[in-house]
C-alpha cells in the first residue's frame, strides 16, 4: 500500500518551535489537497490545517496565528511550522494527501510539548 512519509515531530518546550514534513510519492497523482491533522489521547482526531489547489488555506480556530501551512506541489510535499506551541498542541500529527476523493495517510509523527 502507498503510504505518505512524516518527520520533525519531538519533544520541545512550551513556547518553543518544530517544523514538520510531509512527502507524498509520485506515484500518487492529482492530488488536490494536502493537509495536517492531530489526535490527543482519548480525542477524536481533528484537522489542523489544510492547503488545497488554487492557494486556498484552512487553519483551524486554535492553531491560527501560531501554525504555517507551506506545500510545494511539485514536488508533492508539505510542511507546517509550529510557532509558540502549548502543551495542548501534544498529539500524534498525520499528514493526509487528496486524490481526486482518494485519501492517503501517513503513520503519524508525535509531538509532546511540555510545561
């Protein structure tokens, strides 16, 4: 099975930063949008941010202003900069990619913000 690959997650300091890094293969094609989404322990899993086709960003309500979404078509891949991070931000981060209503998923990359 074809499966995205995820790095950058680990553990850091309540106020400090990580840079996460998606990269899809090229064998999946016509992808029309990339995104993060996060699950705590015990929570349903929720999107964090998403960038679509046409330079259309999503962030949700509680990363605003602190989260950067960045993808680079071309090569498939996509990015986000977490700034100012809390220790509410600590959950598994999943990088998803969408082919023409095809999900595909990463094994998810874990950060833990400590206090």
């Amino acid at each position: 099975q074809v499966q995205l690959v995820e790095s950058g997650g680990g553990l850091v300091q309540a106020g400090g930063s990580l840079r996460l890094s998606c990269a899809a293969p090229i064998s999946i094609s016509n992808i029309r949008a990339m995104g993060w989404y996060r699950q705590a322990p015990g929570k349903q899993r929720e999107l964090v941010a998403v960038a679509k086709n046409r330079g259309i960003i999503i962030y949700a309500d509680s990363v605003k202003g602190r989260f950067t979404i960045s993808r680079d078509i071309a090569k498939n891949t996509v990015y986000l900069q977490m700034n100012s991070l809390k220790p509410e931000d600590t959950a598994i981060y999943y990088c998803n990619a969408d082919s023409l209503g095809m999900n595909f998923w990463g094994k998810g990359t874990l950060v833990t913000v400590s206090s």
